[in-house]
C-alpha cells in the first residue's frame, strides 16, 4: 500500500477566560498509543517518558516547541512528573512516570506513517486538573473532533477515550487497550468520528460506552466487551440488512464485569421496533445471562440497538460510573421458526 504521512494533534479547545493569564486546566496523556490495523502499540515517546532537557523548561513550562522527544509544541505546554503538586492537589499519572499538561489553546502534535485506505484508532489517557468545562481537541489531519471532559467515569481522575474504526459481534475487534491500566476505554458518541473505533458499531448516545478487556474485568466471552456506564445516555446500535418478513433471533449476553457494579440492572435491546428488556441482578463479581429477542423484519434494514436502563455506581467508589456488560452479540435468521418459550 501507499505510505502517506497523518499528524495527530491534541489541544485544549477551551478558550480564554476573563483574563489574559494561561488557566492551567488540563492534564493530558500520560499514554498515547495509535491502533494501527496491522500491529498495536505507543507512538514513538507516546508516554512521554523521555522529556526535555532541564536548559529547555522553566520550571514545569516546556520552552522549545520541540523540546519533548518525538512531539512539537505550541502555546504554554507543562511537563509533569507523577506525585507532584498543584497547590493541595496531587497529580496523578495513570501509566508510566510524565505526563503533559495543555493551557488554553495549548497543543502537542505528531507526524506518523499510515498506509492510505486503511482505517486507524488512536487511544490517550487524559484527564482535567480544574473544575471548569473543559474540552479536548483531537486532530488527524484534515479531520478533527472535541471531547467534552466534564463528565468523569472514573474516580482516579483519569479516562482512555479511542478515537476513530462489522458485525464484530463478540467486540473482538476494537481500539487498543493499555496494558497496565484496569479502567478500560472509553468510546465517545459517533458524532465524534467518520468510522467508530469499533467497528462495525456506533455509539449513539450522549455520552461513552466502555471497552473493557478480560486481563483486568469479567467478560462473557472471548476477550473483549462493552460496558454500558451512563444508561441511557449509553448505547451502542448497528444497522443490519434484513428481508422482510423473514423472522430473526438477535441473542446477547448481559452480565457483570467484577467490578463491584451491584444492584439490579436492566439492558434494553432494540431490533427496529420490537424490543426485549433483560433484567439482570449483580453481585459486582462477575457472571452473566444469555437472552433472545426474536422479531420479524419489516424492513430491508433493521436497527439494533442496546443500552442500558438505570444508572448504577461501583459500591466501592460511589465516584465511579458502571453498567451491566454486553458481548456475544448474534443475528441470526430462523428458516423454520418455532415458538419461544
């Protein structure tokens, strides 16, 4: 294939309040991975563990726009050391020891070799260090999307968001997961991207579904999952072709990621307008249940869609969003169907 170069560009998209001061407001990737469809992993100093010279910084401020190995810089850009202190605040680092901070309109970008036609995710951890609106600017270029980060899914401060990606049913095939986090990926709502990092799927809710893995969450099946965090403000759906008339079973399992999400929980299933709720009863330590909404198509496209009823915290970490889990997602069509029991 033919090698083109992308630039991919984080900025703070907030803009300046009041006065003419930088307000340092975000604190951003600690780790920048790029999924790339044939091999998964950081983008050169993607976790900014190789920093600036001490002749380039005053202080906590990178000087030189291209003072930080692999990266170019605009604007007034931080580079911070896991444990330090803003005021009473300790800043946490989720992965590794550095990480940076944006100011307003600040950016840090990277030029990296893509194959043309292929389709790519990029994954960062980032997180706010104020408590104003904060919005976070991903560009590839000529693409670009903003990431509200006001609603926080995580108690540690900290979020993985996938940007950018079939009936990839079973969640197999979705953006890259960091290996030494345990809060999983967050996959914003479809407005954000052209392609969903998970393919096939679309997130068509106002806020993120979770992609979780089973190295560190319960998971029905296979190695990957969704979660279902904001309920029903978090929903997944795909559209399917369908022959009219003809009767379909769309089975699903919905469980627990053992991740002391308890309580009862309910996941909705939509298959254009039949729709099946399942209830489900979480002990917060993993398991799940299989269910079947079978319907008749009345169109040649047919929307399935899932998301969850109620809104539900971790017991351990009332800060901490949560939701029932769903994986092994099938459609199948029924030659000779026979009553449901």
């Amino acid at each position: 294939g033919t090698h083109i170069t992308h630039t991919i560009s984080l900025s703070n998209a907030q803009s300046f309040r009041m006065r003419a001061v930088t307000i340092l407001s975000l604190l951003l990737c600690a780790t920048c991975h790029i999924a790339l469809a044939f091999t998964d992993g950081l983008l050169p100093n993607g976790n900014f563990e190789l920093g600036p010279k001490s002749s380039d910084m005053k202080g906590t401020e990178v000087l030189r726009h291209n003072a930080i190995p692999e990266w170019e810089i605009s604007g007034f850009v931080e580079y911070i050391k896991s444990g330090q202190k803003q005021g009473d605040m300790l800043l946490v680092v989720p992965e590794g020891a550095f990480a940076v901070r944006l100011g307003n309109e600040a950016s840090i970008k990277q030029r990296v070799n893509v194959l043309k036609g292929m389709y790519y995710s990029i994954t960062f951890s980032a997180a706010r260090t104020c408590a104003q609106e904060e919005r976070l600017n991903v560009s590839v270029a000529p693409d670009s999307g903003v990431l509200p980060m006001q609603t926080l899914y995580s108690s540690n401060g900290w979020d993985s968001y996938a940007k950018n990606l079939l009936k990839n049913g079973d969640f197999e095939e979705g953006p890259y997961v960091f290996p030494n986090t345990s809060w999983g990926v967050l996959i914003p709502p479809n407005i954000e991207d052209d392609h969903s990092p998970l393919p096939g799927w679309m997130v068509e809710s106002l806020k993120a579904v979770k992609y979780i893995d089973s190295d560190h969450f319960s998971v029905p099946q296979g190695k990957r999952a969704i979660e279902l965090v904001a309920g029903k403000e978090s929903a997944i759906a795909q559209v399917v072709r369908t022959i009219i008339g003809k009767t379909y079973d769309l089975s699903f399992a919905v469980g627990d990621a053992s991740n002391s999400c308890e309580g009862s929980m309910i996941v909705e299933a939509f298959a254009g307008k039949d729709t099946l709720k399942v209830p489900y009863e979480s002990k917060g330590k993993g398991g799940y249940k299989r269910a079947v909404l079978r319907f008749v198509a009345v169109s040649s496209r047919t929307r399935i869609m899932f998301l969850s009823t109620f809104y539900t915290m971790r017991s351990d970490d009332f800060a901490s969003l949560c939701g029932p889990v769903l994986d092994d997602v099938k459609l199948l069509s029924v030659r000779k169907p026979r009553r449901l029991m």
